[in-house]
C-alpha cells in the first residue's frame, strides 16, 4: 500500500509540474517531488533511507528528476561529494541561481550570509569573520561554555518527573553561546528558535523557509542599527568597530543571521541525538561518562554517523566538467548527500554503526571547501562539553517513552527530533 501510495503521488506531482514547468519551479510544492530526489531528507529512525545506500553503491552521482526546467544530479559517495564541494570555481552557490529557477523567489529574499554567495563577495566576508573562529579566539568563551551547561543540568535536576531534554536542554545551550558570541539579547532566543527551526524544514514548502529568513533578518535589521550606534563587545561590535567601513548593514545583518541560525538549531539536534544515541547504548554512555580520552573521537563519529545538516547548499555548475566519469554541463544543479557520503565505506569499514574510538575527523558533517562550516569548532566545543557532563550529572537517565514514539522531522535540511523526553533518576 505505501509503495502504491508513494507511485501515486509522484504521478501526481509530475502531472503539477508539467503544468508549470514553462514558468518555473513553485517552491511551496516541495512535498511533491518524486521519492528519489526527496530521499536525502528522509530517514529511518537516525538511519538514511535505505534507498541512498542502494543508489551509492550502484552510482555515487546519480541523475534525479527536478522540476526547474534543468538537470539535477544527486551526489551520494564520500570522495565524489568532497569533489564536488571542493570545485569552488567549477560551482556557483549564489542564491541569484535560485531566484531565476524558481517561481515565487526573488532575488531581494537573498538571505545574506556565507553560504549562498561566491567569491570574491564570500572571500570578503570570510575573511571578515575568520578571526572571532579561531581556536585561539573562542578558547575565551570557554568557562562561559561550562557555565552554560550546569546551569541547565541544575534546572534539569530541579525539575518533577521526566523532563523533555530538547526544551531544556539542547536548545538552550546553543542559544545562549550563539548569543553569547553576537552580543543579541538571549532574551529573543524563542523567536531565534522559531526561525531556525521553520528555515530548515521544507515539509510545509520551501517559502515558508524563506519568510522565515525573512522575518529573521528584520529583526537582525534592527539589531544591526544599535551596534551601529553603540558597538558593543560580541561579534556584531566587533565588526562594526574594526569593519564598519567595508559591510554594509544588510551584510552585517547576513552575517549575524547565518552565525545564529547555522549554529543553533545543528548544534541543537546533535545534542538532542546525540544524546538518544547514548540512551541507545549503553557501554557508550560508560565510555562517554569514564573516559576522558574518548570524547574528542566520539563527538567527531557522532557528527559523521548522524549528520545532521543532511544535504550542502545546492551549486550550480559554471561549465561543462566530469566527475568521477559523470558528465555535468553548465546550468546543472547538484545536490550533495552528507549524510550519504558520511556513511560511505571508503571512510572505512561499518559506518553504519558508532564507534567512540574510530578517527573519523576527515568526515564532511560540515561541508568541505570554501563553503566549510566557519563554526565548526565552536559546536565541538560545545558537544565537548555537554555529553560528558549531563551523563556525569545523570547516570541514571533514560528515555521516558519508547523509542519508536519520537517524533521526526519528516522533511528538512537540518534533521531532528520535536522532543526527547527523559527519566534522569
């Protein structure tokens, strides 16, 4: 029934979008592509669906139907992906690509930011942003970190019954370092997380997606013209007082939007699956409570077995190219599977499974090239810090319902679970 289900709506999906394939890709109909090009979005539990290890192994970089009037590829294999996010002159990120594929989009939606746009205006803004993501530099808010972190396991602690560990605890950490890092009240982090959440999932249409950059970036508009006025002492101060001249406030606002929404509502669901995978495993949850030496590892081979941000920013070919024997023209649109080719055995033998003491840093849980993830140590960081001290804190906890009643999020770049209730005694 669910095979007939699914040939059925891709029926009909395609019949819509013949209709409309004369004037362009209607983004609110995102639901309605065929299986194989939603399947990077879709899991099984913590799992891909296994249609993309099937198509991995038969054909890393695989045509899929698009309705944009242009051909799409699907990249699933490890080096066939890191290839691809590698070729920066080969592809274009600029979200102007999007604008003039798809119906509804316009290029003043441009959400700003690192990760929809190209050199030189991204090599400019990079290298704006670079110096408050050195090691050296964030090692500063490292006791804020700590601090952070106990006081959410105090609240937990202090809490009735079972808690849900998303609400009180994977979300909060995260905002509270983001904004932290900014210098923005913590005081809007439900609006923050409401936006986060809406920008990634596409299940309700990629124009909600958009209106929530949207409502997102008018919010930062405002807090933008403040630093103006008075710079302050986090990121969005620092910018202002040592860049004022070279980025303008629609930039700035860019910028502040990609550092809050890209590194809370990731950073959020590793915590929270991360989390159920040590739930999940017992001599795991041992390993990660008595041993110091297997946390950096662990967190590095929970970013690759979970890959939570499930496909890269899409890129455009800028020419006629072949990769690993396929021929990709100019004008195709490829989209990369992270979490297909983190599951790849040419990262070495049963990636299907976690192994705390596995070295599995080379994984592309936070893209690879130009467009890597810029706080990608500031979320290990953070992961660092809060796995071994909420299964310290809380020895005995466990999950508070059966497993097989979470609730996934269906459709969305950025994959997660609604709640996580827990027993902690």
């Amino acid at each position: 029934m669910s095979n007939l289900r699914s040939n059925i709506v891709t029926w009909l999906g395609r019949k819509y979008f013949t209709k409309i394939q004369k004037n362009g890709f209607d983004l609110s109909k995102m639901s309605f592509l065929p299986d194989a090009t939603l399947a990077p979005l879709k899991r099984d539990g913590l799992d891909p669906v296994a249609d993309l290890s099937k198509t991995r192994a038969k054909e890393p970089i695989s045509k899929i139907w698009l309705p944009f009037g242009i051909n799409g590829w699907l990249v699933t294999g490890y080096d066939e992906t890191k290839a691809v996010l590698g070729k920066a002159k080969g592809f274009s990120s600029d979200f102007t690509n999007l604008a003039e594929k798809a119906v509804g989009v316009a290029e003043q939606q441009h959400p700003g930011g690192l990760g929809f746009s190209d050199p030189p205006t991204h090599t400019r803004l990079r290298r704006l942003l670079t110096p408050e993501f050195t090691m050296r530099r964030l090692s500063r808010l490292t006791p804020r970190i700590h601090a952070i972190v106990e006081e959410r396991l105090d609240e937990m602690a202090a809490a009735e019954g079972p808690v849900d560990l998303v609400e009180m605890f994977a979300l909060p950490i995260p905002a509270l370092v983001i904004c932290e890092l900014l210098g923005v009240p913590y005081e809007d982090r439900d609006d923050f997380q409401r936006y986060s959440t809406a920008r990634f999932d596409l299940f309700g249409g990629a124009n909600a997606s958009l209106g929530a950059m949207s409502d997102s970036l008018t919010y930062l508009h405002g807090i933008v013209r403040k630093q103006r006025e008075s710079p302050g002492d986090g990121l969005l101060g620092m910018l202002v007082k040592e860049h004022g001249d070279e980025i303008d406030d629609q930039e700035l606002a860019g910028l502040a939007d990609g550092v809050l929404t890209g590194g809370l509502e990731t950073t959020a669901s590793m915590l929270a699956l991360g989390t159920l995978v040590l739930l999940q495993a017992p001599e795991q949850f041992a390993a990660v409570r008595d041993q110091e030496d297997v946390v950096d590892r662990f967190v590095d081979e929970l970013l690759r077995y979970l890959s939570v941000v499930q496909v890269a920013f899409p890129r455009f070919a800028r020419e006629d190219m072949e990769i690993a024997g396929t021929k990709i023209s100019a004008g195709d649109l490829v989209l990369c599977s992270l979490s297909g080719a983190n599951r790849d055995e040419k990262l070495g033998p049963d990636m299907e499974r976690v192994d705390p003491h596995r070295q599995t840093a080379s994984h592309l849980a936070f893209g690879h090239g130009i467009h890597r993830c810029i706080g990608a140590e500031l979320a290990k960081m953070e992961l660092r810090a809060a796995y071994p001290a909420l299964v310290r804190r809380f020895p005995e906890m466990r999950l508070a319902v059966d497993a097989d009643k979470l609730k996934y999020r269906k459709l969305s770049i950025v994959y997660g679970v609604d709640a996580l209730p827990v027993t902690l005694r």
